[in-house]
C-alpha cells in the first residue's frame, strides 16, 4: 500500500480509509496516572477495539500489561478478524501513547505491515475526520499467524549482562522526575529508582502535543545519547511508553527492542529490605545518617569511616552504603525522615544520634562546612 510506513499522518488515512486491506484499531488504554476514566464515545469508522490489557497481554502474570504467548497473540487477532495480509493502522484517543505498543506486538509477532496513526485520534479530530459511535461488533475469524520474533523483547535476566555491554544502551522512557525519583511511582508499593546504567529519554521529549516530532528533531535527540551502532533497549514503567521510543527509533535505522517488563519488574524483583526505609533496624538507619553526613563534603575520610564501623556491623555497613550510593540528596532526606517515623525516637535517643554525628564528623580532626551544614539540616527536619 503505497505510503504505508511506521507511522502515516491524518492526510493518509483519509486518502486510503475505505481500502479494503486495511484494519483500523483502537489501542486506548488509561494512564496509570489518570483518577478517572477519559474515553470517548467516539471512534474512528469501522475502528475495532485492541484490548492491550486482556486479549493482547499475560493477564496470569503478577505485572501488568505483560506480553502474550504466541497463541494468545494469534487467536485474539484472529478474533478482529485479522489476515495475514492485513495492513493495520493503530491509534489511541491520548494522542500517541498506548497505540506504539499495539504496533510493537505486531511487530514482535511477525506482522510488519503495521503502522501508528500520528497524533491519534485528537489530530484526527482537529483535521475534522470523520467519526462514528463505538458499538460492539462479530468479525469473521481471520487467518492471522503469528510467529515471534526473540530479539524484539529484552526480559530481566539479560539486563545485568546488557547494562554492561558498550554495544547496548538502556533508556528509560519515564520522566526525569520519576527517574530520579523525585516523585513516587503511581503504582502502590512500587519503589522509585531506575535500573543500573540506564539513561532518561521521556517520551514526551519527542513529541509535540499529541504528534511526533519531526525526523531531524528526534534524529537529534538520539544521537546526543546513542551511537548510530549501539542497540537500544528501552524501559518505562510497564513497557507502554518505551513502546513509543521503540517505534521511533525504528523509523531512524536503529536496532531495538523492548524490557517487556519494565521498572515494574525491576523495582519488584530486585526490591529489598534497604529500598523500604520504613523496615530499617535503628542500626541500619544510624549507619545511613553517618554515612550521609560523612559524605556531605563528598569525602568519607578513613577516620569517619573507622568511627561508623565502631558503631555498627560491617555487615550493615556495606549493605547500607550499597543503598546510600544508589540515592540521591532528596532521595536520602526523604529516607531518614522515613525511617524516623518508623522508630519511637524520644528527645534523648535524638540527643544521642546528634552526638554520634559530631562524634563521627570528628573523628578526622575537624566537622567542615558541608557537614555543618547537613548536621543542621538534619537537626530541623527530624526535630
């Protein structure tokens, strides 16, 4: 079909939107972010519904939005009524966010003839395209095959090996505020963080209101964080948003694929003890404030660190420092106030936690500015 790609504009659609090949789907899902539900009633004619979150993902897995098994994948396509020669057009009423990932699992699946609608259904509308009320709708079964394609999907037991690989970058597709974990995740219980070597690259970065960028604009983008022969590989928080990332890097030469499982797992799978300070042992957290005030001046002298371990278990020194290196300022603040509240603290165990911090921060022979000043911040929020 002449013009078909990756991603085809509003115009296209309404110059082929009659041809016979060609299965529009509605992709929408909500944001894990949104407190009620946005859908509209509206469709594009003849759209029928990709339920991402049932027909089209592991519903029996314990993350979300996991990928299907080939069969799944298989049968739920042929249930709308897909053919092998098929050419399908996705798109969501967010504009672009849940549509790239119906596109990767057709992709993963062997189906190339697959493209994203940029700008969505919003652009859509703006262009005054033609709308129709949703209703339910038989198709007749189609004769859809799927056969799955490994090196589109990178799962949890290679990210060690990737993150250290020089041919491989992990980028992340959340944003920097979450990434850093300047903010919780909106899922409950889930830990903040990112995983070890990876880089940000929100997904919004590439985009303008609800449509892509243009080529040179995102061509940009990737090349201040990947060389042209790196293989990328892209996370968010389930798989959804590095969907978007994975489509674009695609439709500029790179080789990609996608953590299926996403922080959701990571964060999940490698959480311990130490990444809920509301579980630490008083010990833990004296060894944490020490080692934060220690490292205020960026600096852990010898004599410092001599003084924590007099205080607490080697043990819990290295597993706390493992902890300590992994978070931020903010991150660190908001742990101690944290693990704070955990603990029944009264005026004189706070007396004597301050006096193990000036005892540590003399320990080589002077308490500088820097740990002035994190002794006294420490001092105001844990009054």
């Amino acid at each position: 079909m002449e013009g078909f790609g990756d991603i085809v504009s509003v115009n296209w659609l309404k110059d082929n939107l009659n041809h016979p090949q060609l299965i529009i789907l509605d992709a929408t899902i909500a944001k894990v972010t949104e407190e009620e539900n946005t859908t509209t009633e509206l469709q594009i004619p003849n759209a029928r519904y990709f339920d991402i979150k049932k027909d089209f993902s592991d519903v029996s897995s314990q993350f979300p939005s996991t990928i299907p098994s080939e069969q799944q994948f298989e049968q739920s396509a042929q249930h709308l009524g897909i053919q092998k020669d098929s050419y399908i057009l996705v798109y969501d009423t967010k504009g672009i966010y849940s549509s790239p990932r119906a596109w990767w699992l057709f992709k993963t699946f062997g189906h190339n003839n697959v493209a994203v609608l940029d700008g969505g259904f919003p652009e859509w509308n703006t262009q005054k395209g033609k709308t129709e009320i949703k209703a339910k709708a038989e198709y007749m079964t189609g004769n859809f095959k799927a056969k799955y394609n490994p090196s589109n999907v990178v799962y949890f037991e290679s990210l060690d090996v990737i993150g250290k690989d020089e041919n491989f970058k992990i980028i992340d597709a959340r944003s920097t505020e979450r990434f850093t974990s300047k903010v919780p995740e909106p899922r409950v219980g889930l830990r903040s963080g990112h995983i070890p070597n990876s880089i940000n690259l929100p997904y919004t970065s590439i985009l303008e209101a609800s449509l892509f960028k243009s080529k040179d604009d995102i061509t940009a983008i990737f090349n201040t964080l990947a060389k042209a022969n790196q293989h990328l590989v892209f996370t968010c928080g389930s798989g959804i948003t590095a969907s978007i990332l994975s489509l674009a890097a695609t439709t500029l030469g790179y080789t990609n694929s996608v953590y299926d499982g996403s922080w959701t797992e990571y964060g999940t799978l490698t959480a311990t003890t130490m990444d809920n300070p509301k579980l630490w042992t008083k010990e833990q957290l004296l060894a944490y404030i020490l080692i934060f005030v220690a490292h205020s001046d960026l600096d852990e002298s010898k004599k410092e660190k001599e003084y924590i371990l007099s205080r607490v278990d080697t043990t819990v020194y290295k597993k706390v420092h493992e902890k300590f290196e992994q978070d931020n300022d903010y991150q660190s603040i908001q742990n101690i106030i944290e693990a704070v509240k955990s603990h029944d603290y009264y005026r004189n165990d706070l007396a004597d936690l301050f006096a193990d911090i000036k005892l540590m921060a003399f320990a080589d022979g002077d308490m500088d500015q820097m740990e002035h000043m994190a002794y006294n911040l420490l001092k105001k929020v844990l009054k």
